[in-house]
C-alpha cells in the first residue's frame, strides 16, 4: 500500500519535484568541483608561502590513493576536502530548491541543543563502556601512543575539521538529498533506503569496511537507518549531527585499530589483525547492542535522554482527509419571538 510520511509532507515547500531533484544534482556536483578546486588553490597558496605540508596535501588530493594518511596535517587535510566538497554541493543543491541554506540544518524548527547534548552524553557513556568492556578481549592489548604537545595544538582544529567532515556528509545525503527525495515521492521508506543505500555505498572503500564485508555493511546499513528514524522522529538534523561527529571524533583521537582509522594523534591504538570472524561477529554485535539502548532510552518516555516524537506518522495514501462536519443552522427564528 503506497503511504505517506507526515514528515516528507513537511517538506514540500520551494521546488520540490522531480525535475528539480534533477537540475539540483547537476548544479551541486558543479558546486563540489569548484569546493575542491577553492580548496586546492588556498592549499597551493600555502604552500608558496612555505607550509611544506600544504604541497603534500595538494599532491594527496591529486592521487588516487587510498591509504590511511596517519600525519595530521595529511589527514585533517583528507577531512577538510571531504567537507569542501560536500558542503557547497548541499548548499547549491539546496537553492536551486528554492531553501535556504539554513533549512539544512534546521528543516521544521529551531536548532534545539539539547537534544545535540542527550545524544553527546548517551554516545560517550555507551563508548566508555564498550571500550572497558571489550579491552580484554583484544588480541596484544591496547597501547598508548604517547602524548606529545601536538595533541594540544591540534586538539581544537582536529575537533573542527572532523565536525566540518561529519556535518558535510549529513547535511549532502540528509539534510539535502533524503529529504527532497522523501518529499517528491508517495513511498514513505523509498528516500531513507535510496540514502542509506548510496551512503554505504560510497564507504565500502573505507578500511573499515574491507573485512568481512558481509558481516559489518549490514550493521552500517542498521546504524544509517537508526540516523534517518532519529532525523524523522525529531524533525531536525541534531541527533545526526552530535552522534557522527563524537562516533569519528572518538576514532580519529582516543581509540582506533591500527590499520583502519587511527593517525599519529590517536591515543590508544590496538592491533587487531589477524582477525577471526568470531572477533568481528562479536564487535559487531556489541555495536547492535548500543544501538538498541539508544533507541530504548530515545524513545521510552520516562527516560532522561527521551526525544519527542514530531511527525514520523506514515498514513494511507489512498485515505481521504477528514472532514469536519458543518455546524448546525440555527432554528427559524419564531414569529411569537419577533419584537
């Protein structure tokens, strides 16, 4: 049966058809070319003024490689050409939509922080655990890496960067595309499965993701699907805003495996290989875990990191509108009561 979400119909205001989606698309790939090309000229210019890293980044952007970059200026430098050239792509997609920039971040009410502040505490106490947790279970323990001044340095503009990362890719596939999607169509579940479809997608080539693909894509699927339920039961981008920064955050700085996302700030850093397909149906299971505490304590109405639902109600399509019943006429007025 074709449904409709109270949601997506929200967002039907500016130029939501079809063939809008369409001259969106062409217009936010060309704004994210002329993003990594602003993005490459500021690095260039840096580097005629003597940055000896600025130069290595340019020539990282220009390869095709691959590999983890562990120097922080190269790996801060990764994260900012994701963000230059996913948040002008929003942004001009977004326009040619008749929406303004703001409604990326904010498509139904104002930006409420705290919903930004349950989802900061709910995501660092379920990490803590789950790290103390599983620390006996890593094959060769976990290592600290050291300490050094750079983590002081480079603690605000790393935390900066990662948020510029995070929030470009929610604002492009979710803030952007989910909801024009979700807004031009009938089916309620066809624009959160389109997205989280592409999301993946465009992630299988994380280091992350290289083992045991059938076993962790599902659970990225799960964890995507989780974000757009909270963005539909919220009606707002701050639940996917905190959750991926602090998630990527926590990887880049306190804890990642070796060979995936860790860099020369990472803290503590485990060697994991070689793995066993026990050892990643047990991480991932845990993962699965946390996700189902989180959606107990956002949903369960006593809880104190409960989010109110707002308008993720899918109704049939093919049911009418109510009508409300005309009031009744008065009598005729009594020609005994004419004065």
């Amino acid at each position: 049966m074709f449904r409709r979400s109270t949601f997506f119909l929200s967002q039907r205001h500016g130029r939501w058809e079809w063939h809008w989606i369409l001259a969106s698309l062409a217009t936010a790939a060309i704004a994210g070319f002329v993003g990594i090309g602003a993005l490459i000229i500021a690095l260039s210019v840096l580097r005629e003024l003597g940055f000896a890293w600025a130069g290595k980044a340019v020539d990282l952007i220009n390869s095709e490689s691959v590999e983890v970059q562990t120097e922080p200026a190269l790996f801060m430098s990764e994260l900012a050409m994701v963000g230059a050239v996913l948040w002008p792509a929003a942004i001009a997609g977004t326009l040619v939509h008749g929406r303004s920039v703001k409604s990326l971040l904010v498509p139904l009410q104002p930006f409420r922080w705290s919903i930004v502040v349950k989802c900061l505490v709910l995501q660092a106490a379920l990490a803590i655990v789950g790290v103390l947790v599983s620390l006996p279970w890593v094959e060769g323990g976990v290592r600290f890496a050291g300490f050094r001044s750079e983590h002081v340095l480079l603690f605000v503009p790393l935390a900066a960067l990662t948020l510029f990362q995070t929030s470009s890719e929610d604002v492009f596939f979710k803030g952007f595309l989910f909801r024009q999607l979700g807004a031009a169509t009938a089916l309620w579940w066809l624009a959160p499965v389109l997205i989280t479809g592409a999301f993946v997608w465009l992630h299988i080539g994380n280091p992350d993701l290289d083992d045991l693909l059938w076993l962790v894509v599902p659970y990225f699927v799960l964890s995507e699907l989780f974000i757009v339920y909270l963005i539909m039961r919220t009606g707002g981008m701050e639940a996917a805003l905190a959750i991926h920064w602090l998630n990527n955050f926590f990887i880049f700085l306190f804890l990642a495996e070796a060979a995936t996302q860790s860099n020369e700030l990472t803290l503590f850093v485990f060697d994991d290989d070689p793995t066993t397909a026990l050892d990643d149906t047990v991480g991932v299971g845990g993962a699965v875990v946390a996700i189902g505490i989180q959606f107990i304590a956002f949903t369960w109405q006593k809880s104190p990191f409960y989010l109110e639902h707002h308008g993720w109600k899918p109704e049939p399509e093919s049911q009418p509108p109510l009508q409300q019943p005309a009031p009744p006429s008065p009598p005729p007025s009594s020609p005994s009561s004419i004065v």
